[in-house]
C-alpha cells in the first residue's frame, strides 16, 4: 500500500483528519472531485475580496480547545455576524430582538414586547403544533411568524410551511435585549485572508489530487491505501442500496458591481416567498477595510431541490430519512477500512466547529 490513509474530500473534517495523521507520520492522499481545496469552506480572491463561495461562513465556537486549535493555522478577525431580514421593504434586525420588536410594534421595553408575543400567542390558542407553521406561531406569535419565519422557510426546504414538520423548528432565538449579535458563542470571527488560507496549512506536505471523483477511480484508489476516511455521502458510497437519502441543495449567483458598498451588511435575508432568494451576501464586509473600494461582490442564494449530480448541502433529518440512514450506518460497521465523517458521511447538519471537533475526536482514537 502506497499511503496510510487516502482521505476523499478535503473539507474541514478531511484536512483536519489528514493534518493530524500526518503529524503522526502517516502517509496520506487527499483527492476532491472538485478543482480546488476547501471543500464548501473554500473562499477565492475577487477583486481583492475573500468570496464565500458556496455561502456565508461565520465561524463561532464556545469550546475553547477547538478556537486555539483553529487558531493556530490563521488570525481570526473581530466580526459579529448580524444579519437584517427584509420583508416587503421594510428591514428587520435578526435575530427577533429589541430592535426587531421596536420595529414590528413600536415596543419599548422587554415588559411590553412580551405581553405582544404572549398575546398573539393565546389568541393562537395552539397547544399541540401539528405542522411547523402551527409551531412557530406557537412560540413567537402570528406577526413575527408571517414577517420573519414563513416566506424564508418555505423556500429553505421547497414545500409549504404548513406541510413541513413541526421538529425542524424546535425553538426560535427570542431576546429582550437590544442586541444584534446572532450567535451566543463566546468566541465568533471570520479567518483573516480567507477560509482557504486554512486548508492549505492544514495540508501543507501532504499529497493532494483534485479534479478527482472517487467513484470513477474507486477500483484503483481502494487499493494504494489501507484506510479510506470518507466524507462524502454515505448512500452514494453504497451505491444507494438502500434508497436515496434526501437532501437540499443551494444554487448561487456571483456579482462584481462597480460600486464601494451595496448593502451596508454582510448577510441580508429576503424574508417574502415573492422573492426568490433566500439571502443576498456582501462578501467585503467579512473583513474590513480589504479589497477594491470601488468594487464589491455579491452573492444571491437560491434553495434548490436537490436531485443526482447537484451538490448535497442539507441533509433532510426527517423520521423516514433517519431511518434510512442507520440502514447505511448498520452497513458501515461491516467495513473496517472505511471511516464515514463529516457532514455528509454521517448525515447531519454540523457546524464548523462541531465537524472540527469529530475530526479531532476520530484522529484521537484511529492514531493514538
């Protein structure tokens, strides 16, 4: 065998798994179908501007090993992520707080915000949500529903609010503050110089092949290593045996304007259902003060139906889903040269320090 471990997709599981095999002394190859490092973590340079090329990419954490660990590979930036929402022209501040109750019904103070919400709510008299239009009206009320929550939802997974389960809203960021900062997280920044900037430090000596599908070369790459550390999904390695899992796929439209500043925010979502969209991302305002003044990128992103071939973003958790997937994951345990990791090889939504610390986690108990 050629290398300890080929590991396919060089996202943030796979380089974190390969930086640490590699400190050991393994030997590894990382390949990726696509033409670049970085998996959906990738960022390209435009116009002096570090484009999130597959989404907006905020880093945030509260498990202190995981930031100095990232840490070590690049400086991170001051940046709060605090997105807008607008719907029908009017601008929204996110998450639902002072600010956005201020604006919704010229409330003051957190007593009468609250006696707003509460009231919608027991005019809602909803006690068991059967669907997740009837759950989100259950916890913030119809206005903060219909304004905020519907139009995006409904074009997020493609179907009705009102026909999507109430589980995949289980709770709704409610503050009586007046504070815009998004995430809680005690630690929260944008990588200076880009995500990418991390993939390569991460991989730094170590064998890489891109432009490289898996399941086109699977006979031949099987056999130069004793290991295979898989990110990709896990139905599509098992040659969907047992049926398709279900996923949400994202379409994005990439702008250059000749202008300093379009929108006066990083992250802007279009909360009607009229609009297609789900966001507009302005990628200069990550970082400050970098790039062409007289230029900036934008990015529009569209929720898409997922379907063979197109990329594979949100995994579907549904009951009937989840289930297909211990399927594979009963199937797995078989495999004792094959390692599934990462978003898509263990069918879940993780963010990126959760992925980081699975990677970790995996490279403590295969290497040590």
């Amino acid at each position: 065998m050629e290398y300890d471990y080929l590991i396919v997709g060089s996202g943030l599981f796979g380089s974190v798994f390969a930086h640490e095999a590699n400190k050991k002394g393994k030997k590894c190859l990382v390949i990726d179908k696509r033409n670049h490092i970085g998996g959906n973590v990738y960022t390209e340079n435009i116009e002096g501007i570090n484009v999130h090329k597959y989404g907006a990419h905020i880093f945030h954490t509260n498990n202190e090993e995981v930031w100095k660990y990232i840490n070590n590979f690049v400086e991170f930036n001051r940046y709060t992520n605090s997105p807008v929402a607008i719907y029908k022209n009017e601008l929204y501040n996110m998450p639902f707080n002072m600010n956005t109750f201020n604006k919704l019904w010229g409330v003051k103070t957190p007593k009468e915000a609250k006696a707003k919400i509460e009231e919608e709510k027991e005019e809602a008299n909803i006690t068991e949500p059967k669907n997740l239009e009837e759950q989100a009206i259950s916890l913030v009320g119809k206005t903060i529903y219909e304004k905020l929550v519907k139009g995006y939802t409904e074009k997020q997974w493609g179907k009705k609010a009102s026909d999507l389960p109430s589980f995949i809203i289980k709770r709704l960021p409610v503050r009586f503050i007046y504070d815009n900062n998004y995430f809680n997280d005690k630690y929260q920044g944008i990588p200076i110089g880009g995500y990418t900037k991390i993939i390569e430090k991460m991989l730094n000596g170590i064998d890489i092949k891109l432009n490289c599908n898996f399941f086109k070369h699977k006979e031949e790459l099987e056999k130069i290593a004793n290991k295979i550390v898989f990110t990709g999904p896990i139905d599509e390695f098992y040659n969907y045996k047992f049926g398709e899992l279900e996923y949400r796929s994202l379409r994005f439209e990439t702008e250059i304007l000749n202008e300093e500043n379009y929108q006066g925010n990083a992250v802007v979502n279009y909360t009607e259902y009229e609009v297609p969209f789900t966001r507009i991302i302005e990628h200069k305002h990550f970082e400050f003060g970098v790039g062409n003044p007289n230029k900036t990128v934008i990015t529009r992103e569209y929720p898409d139906k997922w379907t063979r071939g197109k990329e594979t973003y949100y995994s579907i958790n549904d009951d009937k889903n989840n289930k297909l997937y211990e399927k594979y994951f009963e199937l797995s345990k078989e495999n004792k040269n094959v390692i599934f990791g990462g978003r898509l090889g263990t069918y879940k939504y993780y963010d990126m320090d959760k992925v980081i610390l699975e990677a970790l986690n995996l490279a403590k108990q295969e290497l040590n």
